[in-house]
C-alpha cells in the first residue's frame, strides 16, 4: 500500500532580490509576492547587501563575474527597446533570469541616471516585468494543480477510501477504468505537456524514494497508456488496399498490456508461430521511431515518452528472439 501522490510544490523560482537603491527600490519592493520578491524581505540594512555582493565579487572569477554582467545589461537594454508584445515574449523566453543579480543590477543602472526621465524609465520597466512575472507564476501554478488533479482522476479505480494505492488493484476492472479516463482526457486535449511533465516528476521521485514499488509500477502504467493511446491513432498498416503485415503486428503490440507482449510476440513472429520475421519487426519499429521523432516537438516529454514506449517494445522483441534462437539452435 502506498500512499496517495502529494500535490508537488511549484517550481522553484525564488532567489530573493534584494534592492537598497531609490527610486527604483519603491518599484522592485512592490507587488512582487509569488515567490520571486517578498515585500518582507526588504528590511535588509544596505550594509548587509554590500558585504554579501563583497563576498560573492570574492569568491567568483573576475572574467565570469563581468561575462554575467555583460549578459544582464544585453537583456536589460533589449527589454527597454522593446514595445509591449516582445516585451512578455523577452520575459516568457528568459523567465529564469530575473534573479537576484538581475534585480541588483537594474537597480544599480536606475542609481547611475542622470535624469528623473531615465529614472522613471527604469521604474515603469521593472514594474512591467514583476507584472509578466508574477502572471507567468502564477499560471504555472495553475497548471501544475490542474495536471495533479487530473492524475488523480486516472489513478482514482486504484485508490480505496482511505487514500492509499493499491498495486496491483484489487478490482480487476481498475485498469480497464484507468485507460477509459486517459483516453477520455486525451481526446479532450488535456494529456499534454504540463500533465506528461507532472507524471514524469512523480515517477522520478517515486524511484529517488525507493519504498515506494506500488507507485512506481502505477505511474509507468499511466505512462504506457498514454503512449499506446496516442500511437495507435494513426495506422500505418495499409497501403492503398494492401496490407502491410509487419505494420500490422507491431500496432497489435503497440495497442496491447504490457504483460501481453510475449505472447503476441510468441504467436506473430516467424521464429515462434506467426508470419513477421524479427528483421521486419525491427524495419518497422525503427521507421516508427522516426515518424514519432519527426511528429513531435524535440526535447518535449511526449517525445521522450513515446519513444521509451517503442524502444520497450524493440528490447522485449530482442529478448524474446533470443530466447527462441537460442531453443532452436541447441
């Protein structure tokens, strides 16, 4: 029994900057209390701030200090140039630079103007950028709530009344339950990213705590149903009236349990019961693996996803010649 997933936490975007300057300090020290600024903090006394910014100046390479500060002041001047529009886009890109020496930085150039225009200039950008930042947070908590809760409705047919996960259900239609609401939420559009990336994060954890076997075993299901769902919508298996046997079996396997594999595999290839030879199993699985390459977007999890879907396919097709070669020859 293993417990329920807790709700993970938002991501971790929370340096702390801290401002000593004026007028800027006013600006940077307002609305900013989603986890990158906290007005409280702010109390700090500026002889705090100057033996830390000493220390860090101290302990860091001279040449990388200045690098860093070149690549603050190029973001700094290309969010001044730019109009409303490429203003959130330049925010949205460069999200996990709005730091604390990001903050320091704007403040100390708002310090050396020479005029209250320039000044002012500085204020309206900061406030600007805290504005996008904290939209920007706080729709990412929102999505992270929405894909957990989601989670929760697949994994609800394995959950009992106390909350805990069963592994494997008691109920022998929990699985049939499962695949039912991920396909249900699939074609609704709600499987994507931010969901792939809350199950992944999970099952990463449940595998870091090591206690946990239920949850782990549960998270890699809703894993495989997601990829059997989204590569069985699209055939390959015919070509114009012709049927395309090696295709065919493998999209038989794609849209089968895991636990079925072996036998599908026992019963269509040609070194156990069936007409597919290994070689064209492999052709297809690999032409697969290309198309899914190509339909998806690089980096993304539901690339990452569907391909460990069809790599598990191809190293249970390897086992399993092997085994039966292994039979024949002796």
């Amino acid at each position: 029994m293993t417990s329920f997933l807790a709700t993970p936490s938002s991501p971790a975007l929370n340096p702390s900057p801290l401002s000593h300057y004026s007028p800027l300090s006013s600006v940077l020290l307002q609305r900013w209390n989603v986890g990158f600024i906290s007005t409280a903090k702010f109390s700090i006394n500026i002889r705090v701030i100057r033996r830390k910014t000493l220390l860090c100046a101290v302990s860091k390479d001279a040449e990388e200090s200045f690098k860093k500060t070149v690549e603050v002041d190029h973001l700094i001047d290309m969010l001044r140039d730019a109009d409303e529009k490429e203003l959130q886009k330049l925010v949205v890109e460069n999200i996990l630079a709005f730091n604390e020496g990001f903050w320091i930085r704007l403040a100390a150039r708002s310090d050396t103007c020479k005029s209250e225009d320039d000044k002012k200039d500085y204020e309206e950008l900061a406030s600007s950028v805290m504005s996008i930042v904290e939209l920007i947070v706080h729709k990412t908590k929102e999505k992270i709530e929405s894909a957990t809760d989601i989670l929760k409705d697949i994994l609800r047919p394995v959950v009992d009344e106390e909350g805990e996960i069963c592994w494997p259900p008691r109920n022998p239609d929990a699985l049939n339950q499962m695949e039912k609401e991920i396909n249900r939420r699939e074609l609704e559009g709600q499987l994507d990213e931010g969901f792939l990336a809350e199950v992944s994060a999970q099952l990463r954890q449940a595998k870091e705590d090591g206690d946990k076997p239920g949850l782990e075993a549960m998270l890699q299901k809703v894993l495989q149903l997601y990829a059997s769902r989204v590569l069985s919508k699209r055939s390959y298996a015919k070509k114009g009236t012709e049927v395309l046997l090696p295709e065919q079996f493998l999209e038989t396997i794609i849209r089968a349990p895991e636990q079925e594999w072996n036998q599908r595999l026992l019963d269509g290839l040609t070194i156990g019961k069936g007409k597919v030879t290994p070689e064209e199993l492999f052709a297809v699985i690999n032409k697969r693996m290309e198309r899914t390459l190509i339909r998806t977007e690089g980096g993304s999890y539901a690339q990452r996803i569907l391909s460990e879907y069809l790599k598990g396919i191809q190293s249970r097709s390897e086992e399993i010649v092997q085994v039966l070669e292994g039979k024949t020859q002796s």
